[in-house]
C-alpha cells in the first residue's frame, strides 16, 4: 500500500513531530534571553558567530558562549523528556 496522507504511520509521524516541536518549543522558553538569541539567530537564521554577535551587540565569543550552552541545554531538556526527532 503507498503511503498516503491518511496512512496510521503518516498520522502517527505527524503527531511525534508535533509532540518533539514542542518539546524544543518548552526548552527553548526556558532558556535565558541571551541564550535564546544566540540559538535562534545560528540555528534557525543561519547567521554566522560574527553576523550574530553584531545583532546581539556583544563579541564572538559571547556568542559562542551562549550558543554552546544553549545546545547543551537543549540536549539536555530535551533527552530529560525523553524527545528524539
């Protein structure tokens, strides 16, 4: 049988996803401010350390700092709630 939009493994991959975005959703809020920046500008804008650090206003290393520990955390939160992709 193709698989189709109305298939249960189509249904059931719909709902693990939305459960994991949600999941990252719920660490990502929990994160500093600085820390969400950071993340958010890297991960999902795809700035550089440098493109990042000029919209934060800070050096690279500030970045690279809080970027590492958002990862970190994220990984963490996210392993604690037992999400994976």
């Amino acid at each position: 049988m193709p698989f189709t939009l109305s298939t249960p493994a189509h249904s059931d991959l719909l709902i693990k996803k939305s459960r994991f975005i949600g999941c990252v959703q719920a660490v990502l809020e929990s994160l500093p401010v600085r820390q969400q920046q950071a993340f958010l500008l890297r991960a999902w804008e795809g700035l550089d350390t440098a493109e990042t650090a000029a919209v934060m206003a800070c050096s690279e290393s500030s970045v690279k700092t809080h970027y590492a520990r958002a990862v970190a955390a994220l990984r963490a939160g996210l392993a604690g709630q037992g999400a994976t992709p």
